[in-house]
C-alpha cells in the first residue's frame, strides 16, 4: 500500500451510478492517511461523496474547480474498517510445465509462524477487514499445524486418487474354498472397521485447523476421500464371492474409541499415522502376499500405496512438531500410555483377526498349510513390531523409548 | 437505598433494538455501571416517562429531543450523540424525466414525503424549501405515512418515496441524506432516473436525554461507559454498526434550532 496520492477521473458518471465502482477500489489501494484525488464533472456527486466520507470515515479535504467544468475533489482515507496486511501485486504464479502445483503456491505464499483467528476463512495473503468474529479454531500455529511438505503431499495424493468401481477388475474373481471365502469376509470386514476410524479421526481435527494452514486440510481431504475408497473397495470384496463381513469384535471398538476421543492434532496424528496406519501397511503387505487372487492383491496394493502417503504425513507431523517442541515426546509417550492403560485387558489380537489372517496364509484349511499360516501370522506380528520401533527411532525417540512404546502399541494394529 | 442501576428507555423501531441495547447493558456491565433499559413502542411515550421520571435516560429522535427540551423549559440535559448524528441533511431528489430544474419548478408537481413525524423526510424538507421560496400550497404532496410514532426511524417512509420516485408516482421526493447515499452505495438507485434537485442545510439527529434533576452520578457512570464503546472492539463494533455509528460524541445543540422553527412554523409541538 502506499502514502502517496492516487489520482482518478469519475468523468461525469453519477455517485450511486459508477463513481463508488472507481472511489472504492483507490481507496483500497491507500494506506489510512493516504490522499485520493477525484475528478468529476457531476456536481451533486461532491455533496453525496461529502456524506458517504463522512459514513465510512474518510475525510474530504477540499474540492475545487478545476479546468473544463471539473471538480478537483481531495480524500483523505480514514482508519476505519481498514482491511489489514499488505497488498499482494507483485504475485504472478507461473506455470512450469504447463502445471501449477499446490507446493508451487505455498512457495510464493508461505506459511507464517502463527495466525490469528480473527481472520477466519480469510484465504492466506488476502488483506482483511476488522471486526470480523473470532473463529474456534485451536491448531494456530505451524509447529503443530503443517509439516513442510504437506503441499508436495496433497499434489501426490490428488494425483494418485484411483476408482474402487472401474479401476479394479472385479469380474476377474473367482470362486473360492468356503472357509477361505469367509476368513477374506472377515480380514476385509476387520480392515473396513479400522479404515472407518482412518476417515472420522482426521476430520474432527479439520474445523479446529486454523484455515491459514488450508494444506493441511487439503491434505486430509484427500486422506479422507482415500479412506472412504478403501471402506467402499473392502466391502465389496468381503461380499464379492459370498464370503460376506464377519465380526467387529470389541477390543477393536475399544481400541479405535479410543482414538476417536483424542482432543490433540499431533497425538492423533502419533497414535493413528505413525503407529496405526504405520502397523497397517506391514499388515496389507501380508494380505496381498497371501493374497487367493490377483485381484484381491490389487486392492490392498493400492490402499497401502495410500497408506504409505497417509504415515508420511503423520511422521512428518509429529517430526515437524517434535523439532519445534521437545515437550512433545513426553506427551506422546504419555499419550501411548494413556490409551494402554484404557485398553488394559482388551486380550491379545482378536481371535476372529488371528484365525482369518491364518487361514488366509494357510489358503486353506489344509492342517500342514495351516502350521505354516500360523507361523507367518507370528511372523507379522514381529515385522509389525519391529518396523514400528523403526519408525519411532526415526522420529527421534530413543531405542528404549521406541521399544516400550511399541510394546503398548494396541492389540488391534490401530 | 436508592437503586444504582441506570434505566435507559430506547424505541423499538426494529428488532435489531434488542440486540443493541442487550450488547451495551453487556459493555456496560464489564466496565461496572449497572444499567438496564426498557423499550417504548413510540417516542411519545418514551419522552412522557421520562418528564415523570420513570427512566432516567431517553435516546431520543431530534423531534423526542426538542420536545423534552421544550417540556423542560430548555433545561434537560444532553448527555451524547453518535458521530452520524451531526450535519444531517435531505435531499429533494426529482425524476429526470420531470422537467425540474429548479426549485420553482415544484410548483404543480408531485412531491414525495415521509411520515408526518419524519425530521428529515418530512419537517425539515418542507421547512426548507418554504424558507427557499418555494409555495407549498401549489405542490401536491404524496406523504408516506409509516410507522408513525417512530419519529423516521425505520426509514421505511424514505424508501417508500424513492419508490414512489422509481416508479413514476411522484417527480420530486424527500429523503435524508444518509438514506439516500446508502441506497446509492449498496447499488439500489437508478441513476439513469434519479438525481438530486437540492440539499437541505445541515441539522443534528438523535441525542440521550435527561432530566435536569438527574441524579448526576448516573449520568457521569453512564458518559464514560458509552464513550468507552470502540469501534477497533470487535464486540463494540458489532453493536455500533447496528445502531449506525463508528463514535459516540459529546452533545451540541445548534444543530436543533431549525427543527424548533420549523415546529412553530407548522404547529408540530
Ligand atoms: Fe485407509
Ligand atoms: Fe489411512
């Protein structure tokens, strides 16, 4: 914004029929202070202008005649009502190779520290108007708001959406052994149950996210629409071929309860992403190994290939948030910890996840294939484990640390 | 003991009236002056409880207000104003299409007026242009009669005569200032049609009153709470654009003597 005067002609247009439509948007351009010159030819309008100054608390400063019948008219912008911030002209997005990408405007229009509430839905970089209410939102400021490549995600995110009606080659599946037709109903039954989480858990922290951060939300957006596609494909598969949905046990409803309460963004993030989604893709990797079908394989390649980008955002959440706040390690832990202790005495793996997910190795009912199905699913059990602890140490937790809380980690996976 | 809490009486003219008065007795109450406020269906009633001292403060139109300054032989005390209130004007606004270039040309026209208790739609236009020449007796009035008792408030009667203008109904019409730049500025005129013939000098708006035996503390406590209202305060300035002001300002009385003459020219008291 500038100091200096601008200077406009209204010719003769009338002051409610287009004078306003030049006035306001130089007025706009003026700091508080600023002076406006107006030139018209329409002498009620000086009159009409005096008033609507006094109004919106501008103030006129003179008007005189000038050559050819004109009227010089002198306005000094007022304080009142001011929208703050900078005017942004300097601002010309390019496109490189034909595309403009998310992370390419959040690199001209960066992130600030923190903001402020009272701007609402203000999108980033617009100036804004005083007075305007304060809105709830809790998640203010970019340590705990926005990991640094959340742009990058959300561009890969909308770029890798796929279609669980015509994408997947349902008429491709084939009949299937009845006891293995019902153990895939309940692997797809138990995965669709954890993926409802996946989809509620993120969108109540959406309307808390100051909208500064809109990447953010973006980016969930896309997590949200991911998981809604992965409910969507993994009922159709547990029902395609008869295998129907089998049991939602209650150490699994006890267990995503206990995300759902979750009132921080970052320990959501933790407990879900990292730990949860972080343990599920060790989990599909197993399903799409022992996978009946080719089909049946696709599926849970493409949902952990979602997957895969919901845990990078989740670990950069918690990484970003970690290198702001050291606080944040002793409330994670004691995140881990609470949510153990609420589910101390919800048993092992549910039985019904157990025995599907060994039948399903065994590819039958077979008791040698079943020996061996019964090993992979200890075998899991360790990879899980194990690929925690290296996502934790990643995170910069201590070997000790990332030990114990992968030990709390829940029984149900997520 | 006597009671300390301020009773302001306030006509409701719209029902934005409650919210107002609720979001200042709220103002009020954080900077610990007791006040609550009671709303009269017209301006008469407001200005008779006031004279028999069952409210202690009126916000008054500036017909309320010289009335209670008559009343009161001139004695009632002007406590504030909004900064709106100050320079009001009307404006005699004609069709273009009516041949009217002057304001001799009203003769044998029809003019549009407010309600018969409109100060800047009806008393003071008509006052003013009697007092530029013009013969009234020769001008066919088309009045708008609304919500009388509301002193003009409501603006209703104004847009009625703009209306009446747009629509063919009358060549002339009076309106106030403030009325007919926010129409304009919102888009709602039609510039094509309209246009201003004359301006009225400039006369004062509304005021609080009160009584000259008031109790004084009141009326200091009840000073200070209003001129404490800021507009860079979201919760003020919500309250503030609804009763259509950016600053409360102390009172001035000059700017009524047009109104007092117009009343004994027309009989108005
Ligand atoms: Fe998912
Ligand atoms: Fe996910």
């Amino acid at each position: 914004m500038t100091n200096a005067a601008i200077a406009i002609d209204t010719g003769d247009l009338p002051f409610g029929g287009g004078m306003l439509a030049l006035v306001r948007p130089a007025l706009d351009l003026l700091e508080p202070g600023g002076v406006l010159a107006v030139l018209t030819r329409q002498s009620h309008a000086i009159d009409e202008l005096g008033t609507w100054c006094k109004v919106e608390r501008h103030e006129l400063l003179e008007a005189t005649a000038d050559q050819g019948g004109a009227t010089r008219i002198l306005l000094r912008k007022g304080s009142f009502g001011a929208p703050r911030g900078a005017i942004e002209d300097n601002l010309d997005l390019k496109p490189h190779g034909g595309r403009i990408e998310a992370a390419d405007m959040l690199a001209a229009v960066p992130f600030a520290p923190s903001a402020d509430p009272g701007t609402g839905f203000a999108p980033r970089g617009a100036r804004v108007e005083p007075g305007g209410p304060v809105y709830p939102c809790t998640i203010n400021d970019l340590a705990h708001a926005a990991p640094p490549d959340v742009a990058q995600l959300y561009d890969q995110a909308v770029s890798a959406q796929w279609n669980a009606d015509t994408d997947i080659e349902w008429a491709r599946i084939k009949p299937l052994p009845r006891p293995l037709q019902r153990a895939l109903g309940q692997v797809f039954t138990f995965l669709a149950e954890n993926e409802l989480s996946a989809l509620y858990v993120p969108s109540r922290f959406i309307a808390r996210l100051h909208p500064h951060y809109v990447e953010t939300a973006q980016f969930l957006a896309t997590q949200m629409a991911d998981e809604a596609r992965h409910i969507d494909v993994f009922l159709k598969r547990a029902r395609v071929g008869g295998g129907g949905v089998g049991i939602s046990h209650a150490t699994t409803s006890a267990s995503l309860h206990s995300l759902l309460t979750l009132e921080d963004f970052t320990e959501a993030a933790f407990l879900l992403s990292v730990l949860g989604e972080g343990t599920f893709l060790d989990l599909l990797r197993y399903i799409e190994m022992h996978a009946p079908d080719e089909v049946t394989a696709d599926i849970v390649r493409r949902a952990r290939a979602d997957e895969t980008r919901h845990v990078h955002f989740g670990m950069s959440h918690v990484k970003h948030a970690l290198s702001h706040d050291h606080t944040m390690y002793a409330r994670l832990e004691a995140a881990v910890r609470k949510r153990s202790a609420t589910l101390a005495g919800a048993g092992g793996v549910p039985y019904a996840v157990q025995d599907s997910l060994t039948i399903l190795a065994a590819g039958g009912t077979d008791p040698a294939a079943v020996a061996k199905g019964h090993s992979a699913f200890r075998e899991l059990m360790e990879v899980m484990h194990e690929n925690r602890v290296k996502r934790l140490l990643n995170a910069g937790f201590s070997p000790a640390q990332a030990q114990t809380l992968s030990d709390l980690h829940t029984p149900n996976f997520m | 003991m006597a009671d300390e809490t301020i009773l302001l009486g306030a006509v409701a003219y719209d029902a934005k009236v409650v919210p107002i008065w609720e979001g200042i007795r709220e103002h009020f109450r954080g900077q610990h002056v007791p006040m609550d406020f009671c709303l009269f269906s017209n301006y008469e009633r407001q200005v008779e409880s006031l004279l028999a001292g069952h409210i202690d403060i009126a916000w008054n139109t500036p017909l309320a207000h010289v009335r209670v300054k008559r009343r009161t032989q001139g004695k009632s005390l002007s406590l504030g104003m909004r900064d709106s209130d100050r320079d009001f004007k009307a404006r005699i606004v004609v069709r273009k299409d009516a041949g009217i270039k002057s304001l001799p040309d009203l003769h044998g026209k029809t003019l549009a007026v407010g309600s018969r208790d409109s100060t800047q739609a009806r008393i003071l236009p008509l006052h003013f242009l009697r007092a530029q020449g013009v013969d009234l007796s020769s001008v066919k009035l088309l009045p708008f009669d609304t919500d009388v008792g509301k002193h003009g408030d409501t603006g209703t009667s104004e847009l009625d005569v703009l209306k009446a203008l747009h629509e063919g109904r009358a060549q002339a019409g009076a309106v106030g200032d403030l009325i007919w730049v926010l129409e304009q500025a919102a888009g709602r005129v039609d510039t094509g049609k309209l246009q201003v013939l004359w301006t009225t000098p400039g006369f004062d708006h509304c005021m609080f009153d009160a009584l000259p035996g008031a109790n004084a503390a009141k009326l200091e406590a009840f000073k200070r709470g209003l001129f404490a209202m800021k507009w860079e305060n979201p919760a003020h300035r919500r309250i503030l654009e609804l009763e259509g002001l950016k600053e409360w300002l102390p009172p001035r009385e000059e700017g009524y003597a047009s109104l007092t003459a117009a009343l004994d020219e027309q009989g108005g008291w």
